[in-house]
C-alpha cells in the first residue's frame, strides 16, 4: 500500500453550465465536454520532476461529469463532479495521505485533443500538468509464451538498480533471496517488458508492507492483512482498483507466492494457488507508478519503502 509515495483519487465537484450532449452550436467542433469523456494519462511537472497521474471521465445521466482520479499521494477513488466552462474544467478534492490539510484543486483546458492545466496540492504548491489519452492496450489475438527468464541472480543485485538513484539502497541479495531489512528505496529490474507471465514468493514480518508493480505502473499489493476484508488496498488487490475476490494471505513469516499474468490492461492473480483476480482490466496506474506512458514497456518494480521485506524465485515468462 502506498500512501506519501503514492497517488491520490478523489471527489470531484462539478457545476455543469450546460448538458453535455448538446450540439457543437454549429461551430463544426466537438462539443467540449464531450472530448473529455474517457480516460487520460497525467504528467505533473513538479520540482523534483515529472509525477504520474491519471485521470477518467464518465457521463452521468445528462448532465453531469463523474470519473475517478490518481494523483501524486493516496489511492484511486470516485469523482462525483467535474465542472465544465466553454472548453475549461476544475474540480477540487480533500486530502487524502498528504500533510496539508487544503483541497487539492485541478483546472485545465482541452487543447487540441489534450489536456493541459495547473494543479494545486493541498499545501499550496502550484505545479502544470499535461495530458494524453491513454491507450485502450487491447490485443487482437492470444499470446503465446516465451522461455522463462529467471529474473533474480543469486548473490548479486544484477540486472536490479534503485528507482531513487540519489538515495541508499538498502536492497541486499544473497542465497536467491533479496531482502529490504527496513524502509527505504524502491528498486526495479533494468529490463522492460510488454505482456508477460510472472511468478514471484514473498515473505513479510508482522505488519509488513511492500507491492509488485507491474510494467512499474499497477501495483499488485503485498500487506499483512490476513483477517481484513479484501478490498483493493489490501493483500492481492490491484490497488486502488481491482478486489481479490477472497484474502488468500498466509500468515506474518511464511513464504507466499502471486502468480500473474499481464496482456494489455487484462490481469490474472493467483494467490498463494487461489485465482483471487480472473482476466479483469486495469483501468489505468495505481500510485507510485514510475510514469504514466501505459502503452511503453516497462520493469517489474518491488516496493521498498513502508517495511521489511524479502522476494526470491522471481521468473518471468515474456510474450512473443
């Protein structure tokens, strides 16, 4: 689970002036509010860098504008409204995991079949942000697997480098087991991949935390959970999105293992030996996702920065 590290979703307050299915007033243009329905990947150019975030847009009944969002902190939640004015758009949400206690408050303008805007967090910084469409990543035929890629070597953090590259790494390998003994940097496989199937074990102290991430943009939750329900942030759950149909979790100190399969936005986790999640979509990143550019390849990235954790037998099998 993420939380200073992760991406915000939220309420959303819409004042529509107009129905959004209104004609183009014989302009020859899309009608505005319609070309924001759909979903868009976020870049936020903040002063440590660009941050990823999300965003979908849905029309409720006729007149109002509903989605959800991810910011740069907390989890995916509902939008309930969007205000839309001539080609511009605002909404505000509450704080979710940051510091400050002030809305977080988006306004933009849909420029040329892209969004760009200011974005406010709830501390006052002001930052711009871009926005594309994001792909629909379906694919027209069945894949068919690769050879397996043994992703971990056995003594050594080969073909793995810290996401935080300015920042110690705490990661340490040794006997086919990497372990994060405390809090600290996240850590990624310098090898990107498309569509693929991973097998991946676990082992977490009492209280624990960690996520696999796939492509580094959805994170598959890693938690010491095992007698809550199974909501999207918990143990299994894709998170902020998709819930585990069950909670499969073994107790704090014994091995588990997540058996994924990734083509497109489609995603299979088996849990500990359980499908908890058959053949659902991912409707788009989940916090702490490296970037927003869905449709490039991307790493498997491991979670390091909420507690102690380790990982071993990590292999992959890529598509063809």
């Amino acid at each position: 689970m993420l939380r200073l590290s992760v991406a915000v979703l939220a309420l959303f307050t819409i004042a529509p002036t107009k129905s959004v299915r209104f004609a183009a007033s014989g302009t020859g243009h899309e009608p505005p509010a319609d070309s924001l329905l759909g979903r868009w990947d976020i870049t936020i150019a903040t002063d440590r860098g660009p941050r990823p975030s999300w965003l979908e847009v849905e029309l409720s009944g006729r007149d109002a504008l509903v989605g959800r969002f991810v910011a740069i902190v907390g989890s995916a939640r509902p939008i309930s409204r969007i205000t839309m004015t001539g080609d511009s758009l605002r909404f505000a949400i509450p704080p979710q995991w940051e510091d400050s206690t002030g809305d977080l408050v988006v306004e933009g303008r849909i420029q040329a079949g892209k969004l760009a805007g200011r974005i406010t967090m709830p501390n006052g910084k002001s930052y711009d942000w871009t926005a594309v469409r994001a792909p629909a990543l379906r694919r027209d035929k069945t894949p068919t697997w690769g050879g397996t890629i043994n992703l971990l070597d056995a003594n050594s953090l080969a073909g793995w480098r810290p996401v935080e590259r300015d920042r110690e790494n705490q990661w340490t390998v040794s006997s086919g087991v990497l372990r994060s003994p405390k809090g600290g940097v996240n850590i990624m496989t310098e090898r990107t991949f498309t569509d693929f199937k991973l097998h991946i074990e676990f082992r977490y102290p009492k209280g624990s935390n960690s996520g696999v991430y796939l492509r580094g943009r959805h994170e598959v939750q890693i938690e010491d959970a095992p007698g809550l329900e199974s909501p999207t942030h918990h143990f299994s759950g894709v998170y902020g999105f998709l819930e585990p149909t069950e909670n499969a979790a073994k107790p704090a100190g014994e091995w588990q293992s997540y058996d994924i399969t990734l083509v497109g936005r489609m995603v299979t986790v088996v849990a500990n030996g359980k499908t908890v999640i058959c053949n659902r979509e991912i409707p788009g990143i989940t916090g702490g996702a490296l970037d927003s550019d869905e449709g490039a390849p991307g790493p498997i990235m491991l979670q390091g920065d909420h507690g102690p954790i380790e990982y071993r037998n990590i292999t992959l099998n890529p598509a063809r």
